[in-house]
C-alpha cells in the first residue's frame, strides 16, 4: 500500500489501527479492491463503513480501536449484491433500534443505466437479515426506470460529488422506514422521491395518497435530492439542487409527516438560494440546535472552482439572522486547483465540523474545518481553523466523517498507482 506521509502521522491518533499510527487500511475478502463512502459509530464504539469493493456492496466493521472485526461477517466485512448486474454499491449506513445494520446503495444493471436505490439489511453479527426483502435485499423502485440510450447518458453528465448515490433511509418510531431517491424520467427530466417503506421493506401504501411515495420537485425544474433528515418536530427536510436554463441552485425543501410539502417554508415548501454561483447545491443537512436548518455543500463558478458553503434557514426558509449576519458562509481554498466542496458534516460539541478533498491535483489533501455555531470560523481549531491532512503522495478521496469519543474519524479511499484502489479510515489526534 502507499506509503503514508510523515507530516500526515503527525495529526492522526497514535493508538488507533493496527500499526498505531492512526490509519487503517482495509481488507476485502478474495484481495479486491474497494472505495469507503460513509462511516457511523456505533454505541459501543465500532465503526461501520459503507463500502463498494469490486462490484459489490461492502459493510467493514471495525473495533474502537480501528482494528478490523474479525468476528463480523467474513473477516469484518459483510459484502454481497443487489443483484446479478455491472455493479453494486453501498453509499451510507443506519443503526437500526433493534441493532440492525441498514446499508443504503444503488444497482446499476450495466455501464450505462441508471442508478436504481437499494437497500440491504443485515444482522449485528453481519449476516443478512432474512425477514427484510428477498433475502435482506430491497429494490426501492416505485416508478418503474426508462431505458437510456448511450446518446441519452452523454446528453444527462452525472455530478461529482460524493452524496449522489449514498442514500438516505431513517427508521421512524413505529419501526417504519422513508427513504430519499431520485427518479430520472430523461437526461432532462428528475425528480426526488421521499418513500415510506414497511419494517420488511415492503411499499407502503398507506403514504403518498396509495402509492407510497411522493414526488420532490421544485415547480416543474430537473430536481436532485441528496440529503434526508428527520426534525425533532417529526418533519423531513431535504436538500439538493433545482436545474434551471442558467445552471443548478442549492435547495432545502420541507415536508410534513405525511408527505406534503410545508406551504410556509420558502416557496411552497421550497427554499432555493439564488445569491449563490450558478452551480451549487447541498449535500447534507443537519438540524441546529435552536432548530434552524444547516445546508453542507458547494458552490462552483463558471470556471470550475469550487467553494465550500454553509446556509442556515429558519423554519420560514429564510436565513438565520444569528448565523454569519444571514449570509452563506463560502470557504475558497486557493491552494488546490478547483478548490473544495463539503461533502459531509457533523455536530461536535456544539461546533459544526465538515469535510473536503481538495479537487484538481494527483497529489491531493483531505480537508476538515471547523466552525462555531454562528458560522464563523473557530480559530481555535487546528491551524486558524483548518486541518489539512495530505495522506499519501497520490489521489485521496475522503469519504465520510463521524465522531467517536468526541474525535474525529473519516473513511475514504485511496488510489494509489501501483497496487489497485485502496480503502482508509483514520481518526484525528485530539490535540486540537
């Protein structure tokens, strides 16, 4: 594996993973190689990472210490696929109350289909939950999908970001569970789908007037969902981007318990964020705890730059007052050649922590920053703020991030060049 960087050990936690060194590399059964797309941490303390080795789904377990699990699955990793087909991958994680792992993922049934959202379920110890599907395994697939054409595929460019497939699902009190996807109906023409699942996977009907899902669209605007939270109130706030004829904007959208849109929130339910760039969108939300809405993503200039973005909105859809005096907070890193998004985010102690790879470089740099709860940057964190860890001397991707122990901990992936496509997750000295 590549060798990792001196300057990058000095920030990692010298009692995690099996070198002590603060990083842990996975093992795939059969040596395949693999991309970590999430992480989430256990109550007591593993790490589970969302993973796509070969053209499968992955879960990795690993130990508080960053030391593989051998104890789940095959060797810590529970793998297998959706279905016969070019690819399986798995995007993100749920901890189900009764301990049950749910791995959101997509099917693409060849080079050039669609993503079809999938969901597998699987036992604590890693073997698939039988009662959930066809042997664990559910397609979320209300509409059914068009055909494309390669020509079609050219025409609809897919997005870079790392939220695109990852999925979102989120058990709710009665054991049921909603489900974000997207259905794209032509290169040109997207919704999102909010979808209310029964505990064994099954539609259910009972929601969305009989058909078990309701549609996200921004009047009739190319809609992406990409985010899904829950609110403490029980409503559902999404987040995206809404196409128009002079590019993409970012959106948080809120529906009701039922599936409707809230008619006091933004536009009809719709809050889009017009002083932006032309192209962004948001990849993660995070309710504050005044109860505010927070919006992790892009913003990307017609030049190809990003600048990672923070928006807050009250529950009028309009922005925060108390957070950066009601404006977007965007973050430019001049140092990287197209700049940064944040990809994912968490709360830690009150202080809002995201994640970036730099874009634009073979050499790239795994970006952590950290901000107070008015949106300004905490000083005090790391160096005025930003932690910059340049893992190896090729491309890291990172892919998640999650708090463990009040550290911080992050998945990603590694493409080293001569030996394949590696996995990674390493935790954070806390010395910051």
């Amino acid at each position: 594996m590549t060798e990792v960087k001196d300057t990058a050990v000095h920030n990692l936690d010298p009692t995690f993973g099996p070198d002590k060194n603060g990083l842990t590399w996975f093992k795939y059964p059969d040596q395949e190689n693999g991309f970590a797309n999430a992480v989430a941490v256990a109550a007591d303390g593993k790490l589970l990472i969302a993973a796509s080795p070969g053209n499968k789904f992955a879960i990795v377990r690993l130990k508080p210490d960053g030391t593989q699990d051998t104890s789940f699955a095959r060797d810590g990793v529970a793998s297998g696929v959706f279905a016969p087909g070019y690819k399986s991958t798995g995007g993100s994680i749920s901890i189900l109350k009764n301990g049950n792992l749910l791995l959101q993922g997509a099917f693409f049934l060849h080079e050039y289909a669609q993503p079809q959202r999938c969901l597998a379920m699987f036992r604590n110890d890693g073997t698939p939950e039988t009662a959930f599907g066809v042997n664990g395994v559910v397609f979320v697939d209300p509409i059914p999908v068009p055909a494309l054409t390669s020509s079609e595929i050219e025409l609809g460019q897919k997005r870079t970001t790392a939220s695109d497939y990852s999925g979102h699902a989120i058990e709710l009190d009665d054991g049921k569970l909603m489900v974000l996807s997207n259905h794209r109906y032509s290169p040109n023409d997207q919704c999102g789908l909010l979808i209310r699942l029964q505990s064994n996977g099954a539609l259910d009907t009972a929601f969305g007037q009989g058909k078990g899902y309701v549609v996200i669209r921004y009047l009739a605007n190319f809609t992406w969902a990409g985010s899904l939270i829950r609110l403490q109130d029980g409503k559902f706030a999404i987040a995206g981007s809404v196409s128009s004829n002079v590019g993409y904007r970012a959106m948080i959208a809120l529906f009701d318990a039922a599936g409707k849109p809230v008619s006091s929130f933004g536009d009809n339910g719709f809050a889009l964020f017009d002083r932006l760039d032309k192209l962004s969108q948001i990849n993660q939300l995070i309710e504050m705890p005044d109860g505010n809405i927070l919006g992790i993503g892009s913003a990307r200039s017609i030049d190809f730059v990003n600048r990672g973005l923070l928006v807050c909105v009250d529950r009028h859809g309009k922005y925060a007052i108390d957070f950066n005096e009601g404006r977007p907070v965007l973050t430019s890193y001049p140092k990287a050649l197209l700049g940064i998004q944040w990809t994912a985010g968490t709360l830690r102690d009150g202080h809002i922590v995201v994640l970036s790879s730099t874009h634009g470089e073979q050499d790239s740099e795994i970006v952590i920053a950290q901000f107070k709860s008015d949106g300004y940057p905490d000083r005090d964190f790391a160096d005025d703020g930003v932690l910059v860890i340049n893992l190896t001397a090729v491309l890291d991707m990172a892919g998640g991030l999650a708090i463990q122990n009040n550290q911080l901990v992050v998945a990603g992936t590694s493409l080293p060049r001569t030996d394949g496509v590696g996995s990674f997750a390493f935790r954070c000295a806390d010395t910051f």
